[in-house]
C-alpha cells in the first residue's frame, strides 16, 4: 500500500523513524534545497510500517535489546536502515544488528549512505575572509572527563607549557547561544575526539573551531584521514609532534607569528565550513539513497564492519 501525500509526486517512498535519535525531534518533510527529495514521505507513524519502503533505525535507541526493534515481518524488500554516529568505542551491542539490516548509514565514508558532522562547501569565486578578532590562546570544551583517556592526559602535559582554558561539565561554563562567540576569540582550539576511529571526525571539529573561525588542533584518525575532508593547512596534528611541549612551543612560536598563523586560513578564500548540525538534513539523505536503486541484501556483520 502506498500512502497518498498532497504535493508529493507518485510514487511515494515511504520512510519510517523506528525512533526519534536521541529523543530529538525536528520537522519532516522539510528537507534542504541541495537535495533531491520529491516523491518521499517521512514519518514516525509505526502504523505505516507496512507500506514503508524503508526504517531507519538508530542504533544507540535499540542497541540494549532486540525487543526494540520492529517486530513484526517485513513487507517484501523493505529497506531497514542502521543509523549510528557514534563511534565503535561508544556503540554497544553492535553483534545484536548482525543479519537484520540491508544498508547503513553512519559518518563513515563507506556506508551506504554517508552521513559526515560536516563538511566544506566550495564559493562559487574567491571570498575575502577576515580572521576574528583573537584575545586568547587556547580553549577545549569537553563534557566527557575522563582522566585515563589519552586526551586528558595529552592535556595534563600540554598545560604545563601554556595556558588551556576548559569549558564544560566541571569546568567553565559556556552556555550553547554564545559557543561559537566565545570560541572564536581563540586562536586555537583542542578537537580532542573522545576515541581514535576511521572518519570519526565530529562537531568538534567542523563546529567548534572551523565554524567559529578557530585554528583546529586535532586529536583522532591519523593526518591522512582529516585530509579527505580538510586542506593539510587547515589544521595542526598532534601526532605530527613528537611531545605535547613540542606542540606547545609551536603553538607559542605561531601566537608571536602573524603571518605563519594567517596561513592557516587561507583555504576560506576558497571553502565554507557548513558545520551546523541538522538531523533534518541527515534523515533526507536517505531519500536520495533509496531513488538509487541500491541492490538488496543483508549486511553480515554489522559488528565486524563498523569496528
């Protein structure tokens, strides 16, 4: 059965949210200009699990048991999607998903539908970009105190040689309305990932520094990942120092430096840093996926793929 939509042209692919990521919920049926959704209907009515074409599923609402998942059959070669953003370290039960789902769709670069934190957009000719105003020196927001992970302990040398101001839970507060205002009065900014994973290169990143017109300083996949999604000269690795005071007195010599520290953003003449999030637009990609006509089988392992 398909289900008549007004303004939606025949014939429908029907879309089902299993559940709301998170509990976050946003319009449907709203999706950004740049991509291609007419002839999609989404909806949370579980009701409609038959007519579905697809059910996207997110894995961090469902993982703890299969009770959560649907269950009832499958209405012929209905598409169950998995959706996951968080990283292998922090997805649990990933062995539950084995043999159920057809296509993924997670911020790795080889899911079926890729679905990244962010991403550059290229200017149509060459912008002037001017750098904001820089008063402080390094900042780090971080809500995951963990002091065994490598981060806070590359963080614990790092602070004997300059100054890191931390915001966050037990730390300085920085309310979400002024993040970006605060953050870019840095010159620098700690993208610390809280696990090193092929591609996972979050908010952190795109939204903290890039977004607030910062200078990364990134912790995560090795240099090589990042340059698949950023220019080399966009960003400061620290795996490409040999300490966390070599770091340090680089980063000193570029606070003394104009012009070495302006070249960390000459690629804005070029690119834009669309690093908002939008579970909106993350959700509509999977109308553009399913009008591609992907081959119909069921991924093995989940487990083994994603890890």
């Amino acid at each position: 059965m398909k289900v008549p939509v007004e303004g939606v042209t025949e014939p429908n692919k029907v879309i089902l949210l299993w559940t709301w990521p998170f509990g976050n919920r946003f319009p449907l049926n709203q999706c950004p200009n740049h991509l291609e959704t007419s002839g999609c209907l989404f909806t949370d009515n579980r009701e409609l699990y038959y007519a579905a074409d697809a059910v996207v599923i997110h894995h961090r609402d469902v993982c703890s048991s299969k009770i959560h998942l649907p269950q009832m059959p499958r209405n012929g070669k209905q598409y169950w999607i998995w959706f996951n953003l968080e990283s292998p370290t922090h997805s649990r039960n990933l062995q539950l998903m084995n043999k159920l789902f057809n296509l993924t769709m997670s911020y790795r670069t080889d899911s079926d539908i890729f679905v990244p934190y962010g991403y550059l957009k290229k200017h149509s000719e060459i912008q002037n970009f001017t750098i904001p105003a820089k008063t402080s020196l390094v900042a780090w927001v971080v809500s995951n105190w963990n002091p065994q992970s490598r981060r806070v302990k590359f963080y614990e040398e790092l602070k004997k040689h300059l100054t890191v101001d931390i915001y966050g839970k037990q730390h300085l507060p920085l309310p979400n309305d002024k993040k970006l205002e605060v953050l870019s009065k840095y010159k620098f900014y700690l993208s610390f990932e809280n696990s090193v994973h092929q591609d996972y290169i979050t908010e952190k990143l795109w939204q903290n520094a890039l977004k607030s017109g910062t200078v990364p300083v990134v912790m995560g996949p090795p240099r090589e990942n990042y340059e698949r999604f950023i220019p080399p000269d966009s960003f400061i690795h620290v795996d490409d120092f040999s300490s966390p005071q070599e770091l340090a007195t680089y980063l000193l010599e570029l606070d003394k430096d104009d012009k070495r520290y302006q070249q960390y953003f000459n690629w804005r003449t070029q690119f834009k840093s669309n690093g908002t999030f939008d579970w909106a637009e993350i959700y509509c990609r999977v109308c553009t996926a399913l009008k591609d006509s992907p081959a119909y089988r069921t991924v093995p392992s989940i487990d083994k793929w994603f890890k």
